[in-house]
C-alpha cells in the first residue's frame, strides 16, 4: 500500500531534466500501432494499467518508452516474472513477443520532464523510492500520484523519468500527449526490430540472456 495520500500543494521544487533534441528512445510495442503515436486510451482508475497511464481522472496521451534497450526491453517483458527455483532459466512465453517489435526513436526537438530517480528528486514531489518500485497491484495509487504531480508541477513537465524497475543502470521515462506534443511524438524511427522474424527474436534472445531469461521452446 502507498505511503499515504498526496497532500493538498506541493512545497517541494522538483529538478528539470531535458532530453535533448536527438537523444535516443527506445520502445517494446505492438507492431500495428506507429511507434510514435501516444496511447489516447485511459486505463480503469482501479484495474489493470501501467505505473503512470492516464485515468478518467486525468486524461492525456501517454507514451512510455526507455532510454536504453534494456530498459526498455526489461520493463516491457520481464514484469515480475519469476525466478526459477530449481535454478533454470526463466521462461518468456512466445506470446509476449508475438506482434510486437523493437523501434528506435531520434528526437527532433528538446523535451523537459521531471526526474524521479534520487531521493531527492522523489522528496521534491513528497514520494520515496515506493513510486517507482511499486508492483502491478499498487498501480492505481501510482497513477494517482502522477496526476497529483503533473497537476502541481505545471504545463512544463512534459513526462517523468525514473531509474527502471527491472533494469536500474538504465532509465525509463513516460510522455504526456497533452504537454506541447502532438499525437505523434516530435521522433523520426532509426531502427525496427521486429521479433516475428528470426533476426529478431535472435536479437532479443541476446539482451535477455544476461538477465536468466530465454524465449519458452
């Protein structure tokens, strides 16, 4: 369970980041939609959803994304998937992968966001490292607290960025549609890794070995 409620006003000052123009992004998506395009879909305020998504309680486009492939890799396939206690690999179902595929994403303008990846910066938003750790099942407390801080923060955050759950030496970040963009993220694509094709599936099966895990036979 959270910490507690979000108080009334923010009295912190959160630190700017800026992802300049240029900077990489990589995202795990679902081949059928452009890797650019913001999700205009609300999550249920209570059920299902990811960490920062939109609600009826806030609407906006969102796009989340990882500033490295690890990350983005990691946070998109390996949410708590489990170790094997007899000490074999673990096993990624075929159908976690199927439609989906790897894209890179160059920015074409700056972007500032808010950071939450020290304890300072989750202390200026009145948060600890609970925001960015918790679990699927707490995920509509988290979303209530991103709607809380992008309320106090102001129009000049345009997402979040945190230090990925499931890979920590690699960044996540999430994207707000309604914050100057467009429902295309300013990005041209630099590279696709599609994981229906076996070059593709090669490729993943290398960035999941370090983390004991491999595609189910």
């Amino acid at each position: 369970m959270p910490n507690y409620r979000p108080p009334a006003a923010l009295t912190g000052t959160p630190e700017k980041v800026t992802l300049t123009r240029g900077t990489l992004l990589y995202r795990v998506h679902a081949s059928r939609h452009p890797a650019a395009s913001f999700n205009p879909k609300p999550s249920h305020c209570l059920y299902g959803g990811g960490r920062f998504d939109a609600t009826s309680c806030d609407r906006y486009g969102y796009l989340y994304a990882g500033l490295g492939p690890a990350a983005a890799v990691c946070e998109t396939l390996l949410r708590s998937l489990p170790f094997d206690p007899t000490g074999g690999p673990r096993l990624l179902p075929h159908r976690a992968v199927e439609g989906r595929r790897m894209t890179t994403l160059r920015l074409t303008a700056d972007l500032r966001v808010l950071p939450l990846m020290s304890a300072r910066d989750l202390a200026a938003v009145h948060q600890d490292s609970w925001l960015v750790h918790a679990e699927a099942q707490e995920y509509a407390y988290t979303r209530d607290w991103a709607h809380w801080i992008r309320r106090n923060a102001g129009p000049w955050a345009q997402g979040l960025v945190w230090s990925s759950k499931r890979e920590p030496a690699e960044r996540a970040v999430v994207l707000f549609g309604d914050r100057g963009l467009a429902a295309e993220l300013p990005a041209d694509a630099e590279d696709v890794t599609d994981f229906d094709t076996a070059e593709g599936l090669e490729w993943l099966n290398s960035v999941l070995a370090p983390y004991f895990v491999q595609l189910a036979p």
